[in-house]
C-alpha cells in the first residue's frame, strides 16, 4: 500500500469523512521524483464539531499514528460540518531546502 | 537538566515561543517560514529554537505536546498549533489579539 493510500485508509476509518482530499506534495520539495514525503489533508467530519483547531489536528495525528514518523510534513486543513464551504484550503509553501539540513 | 524541563521552562518563561526549523530571519522550511512570518507580522516580541541545531528538543517535544511536527507555536504555556492554524488564525484576524493579550 502506498503511503498515500495508508493515509486515506486511516482517515476514513476514524472518521467518516464528509469531504477528504489527498494531495501528494512531494515533487514541490527537494526529494527524489515518485516520493511520498509531503502531503496535504483537507478533512471535513462531525468529530471535530465543538473542537479547536489544535485539537482536531491532534485528533488526525492521532488517527494517523505511525504513519507520521515516515512522512516529513503534513499540510493539514480540517473542518466540521458546519464550518466548511467547499475547498478553501490555501496553497501550502514551496521547499526551503530543510530537509538538507535536517 | 533533562529535554523535557528544558521544554517547561522555555514554554512557562517565555509568553510567545515558536518551535521552528531555522531562525525567522532565516527559515529552512517553508513552513516555519510562512509560521514567523505571520507571527513577526502581528508585532510583537517572541522566542524561537530553532530544533536543527537542538536535536533533543527536536526528539522530545512532539511527545511532550502531542503534536509530531514543526514549527510548533505556545503562547502562555499552551500549544496553539503548527503552521497550518497560525496562518489561518492571521488570515481571520485571530492571531495578532492572541498575540497582543498575552504579551499585556
């Protein structure tokens, strides 16, 4: 399975999604072409209904577990229900190199 | 001192502390990068680390705030959030009255 599969896999069953969007990010940074390093999550669900942002976030780190020791960044838009019109997710930044240094 | 009472420390002493790769004037990462950036922009002072050059805090922190990625911005003690919900808090509006009540 790939990394992006396992993600979604894990995102669906925790959550029921309303609206989920995965997006490989990768080829914007400095890794080699067909990696699976960066992604973006655009997630809407009734769990996070009455949560703060952090918290819905941690909700995903925790319903992705492992999977985020070998990923290197996640770009990570969430939303209940009630709160989301539509895609409206900004543009995530372009590489700095960071990876190089560390 | 051991990482994670360095890490209390630096959260309770300091009112606003970004967790970042790089410096702000320096980032190595887009999105600490874009993370200082809106914070610089709501004018007040802030610590930062910059976790490359300290590899325990780098190891230790996402543990102790159960948050595995950086930057990682606290204010008064309390995890705000990583690059994604600081930029949405600055493009509502909600950042720079966080940031301006907790450092009053």
């Amino acid at each position: 399975m790939s990394q992006q599969q396992a993600i979604e896999a894990a995102l669906r069953e925790a959550f029921n999604p309303v609206f989920l969007s995965i997006e490989n990010e990768s080829h914007m940074h400095n890794v080699p072409a067909g990696s699976e390093s960066h992604f973006k999550v655009q997630l809407v669900a009734e769990a996070f209904s009455g949560k703060r942002l952090v918290q819905q976030h941690q909700l995903v780190y925790g319903a992705l577990g492992e999977i985020m020791q070998q990923i290197h960044a996640l770009a990570l838009h969430t939303w209940a229900p009630d709160q989301w019109q539509g895609d409206q997710a900004p543009a995530s930044p372009q590489c700095l190199g960071g990876s190089k240094v560390g | 001192m051991d990482t994670i009472e360095t890490i209390k420390q630096q959260i309770s002493e300091n009112t606003i502390i970004l967790y970042m790769k790089g410096s702000p004037n320096a980032p190595q990462c887009g999105f600490s990068q874009r993370a200082s950036q809106a914070i610089m922009a709501c004018g007040q002072r802030f610590a930062y680390v910059d976790i490359l050059s300290n590899p325990e805090i780098r190891s230790e922190l996402p543990k102790y705030a159960n948050w595995p990625t950086f930057p990682q911005l606290w204010v008064k003690g309390e995890l705000i959030g990583g690059c994604d919900i600081i930029t949405e808090m600055h493009t509502k509006g909600e950042l720079k009255p966080l940031l301006d009540e907790a450092s009053s």
